[in-house]
C-alpha cells in the first residue's frame, strides 16, 4: 500500500465491518517488521484487547524465549508456541502479534487461518536491520551478522507470510501509517 501522509482522516473503527471485529487479527512476519508495537497501537484504534505471543510463551513457561531455546531446542518451544497460540485465539476476540517463526509451523499456521484474519507485516530487509539492532534478545541471531540471517529467513518465510489473508508494508516511516494502512486494508477486505 502507498504512504501518503497528506491523506483524509484514518478509518475508525466504525468503518471495519463487525464481522472482522468479531475474530481474532493475527499479525505475522520477519523479527523486526514491527508487530508487538503496531499490534498495541492497532488493537486500540479497534477497541480490542493485545496480546504478544512470546511474552504470553514466557508467562507460560516461567522463562524467557532465548532459555527455552537454549535448554529445550526450537522444536519444544514451536509446539508450545502452538498451544499459546490456540489458546489466545479460542478467547474473546484480540490483536496479537505472532513471533517470527509462528506462521511457519504447518498447524499453527491452519489454526491462524481458520480462527483469525492473518496480516503480513511486509518490511525491506535495511528496515528490519535496524529495527533488530535496537534489541539483544534473538535467539536466532546470537552471534551472527543481523542482515544476513534475515536475508536468509526471509528467503525462506516470504513465501509462507504471502498465504496471510491481508499483506501491510511496515516501512521505516512512523508505525502510525502502517496502523492507518492496516485499517484501510480492513476497511475494504472481504473474507
């Protein structure tokens, strides 16, 4: 979707159709592409409850992520990722922001398409950079250089983020006009 800061006031949350209201939103995509804080800022235009997946994990867990990883593999912490997950989306409607992998797993990604409207949170790889750089706790980038391990990913979960119902571009300009994008695109998308 194209930036254009001069455009008419940003959709209420009126103007999305209860229908969408009623369900779960499900944010996806690359670490840094900004869905923990468009996700809060998108579920109070809507009036909605957030949750974030990792810090709903780590609650879960007693733990943070990088130790889950660290003493159970990726795989332990994928299925319990995946039970969070089923559980948030079987409450009362919410916006909530998926970690990086989420949508990769076959079954959590099926249960985010059943349950919820899933959202691609599309950033460039230079925007993502420098988003992760103001953060030390990525399991997936400990010790190895931010640009290509994202490369790397997004080569593989590109394709994978593409099966989301809506995709948002998240660019380095401010979160706002993602949020506005995101509600712009709810305004028009019909399931």
């Amino acid at each position: 979707m194209s930036r254009n800061p001069k455009s008419p006031t940003p959709l209420s949350a009126k103007a999305i159709p209860a229908s969408i209201r009623a369900r779960p939103i499900v944010l996806v995509g690359l670490m840094g592409s900004g869905k923990s804080t468009i996700g809060r800022r998108l579920a109070q235009r809507l009036g909605m409850p957030f949750a974030d997946a990792d810090d709903e994990i780590e609650r879960a867990a007693g733990m943070t992520i990088a130790d889950i990883f660290a003493r159970f593999g990726e795989a332990h912490f994928r299925d319990g990722e995946r039970r969070v997950i089923a559980r948030l989306l079987s409450g009362k409607p919410l916006v909530l922001a998926t970690g990086g992998g989420a949508f990769m797993n076959d079954e959590t990604r099926s249960l985010i398409q059943r349950d919820a409207l899933s959202i691609w949170l599309d950033a460039d790889i230079p925007t993502l950079v420098e988003r992760v750089a103001r953060r030390s706790h990525r399991p997936l980038l400990k010790g190895r250089d931010a640009g290509e391990v994202l490369r790397e990913l997004a080569a593989v979960r590109n394709p994978v983020y593409a099966e989301a119902h809506l995709r948002v571009s998240s660019a380095s300009s401010p979160h706002e006009y993602t949020v506005r994008d995101i509600m712009e695109a709810l305004g028009s998308w019909k399931a």
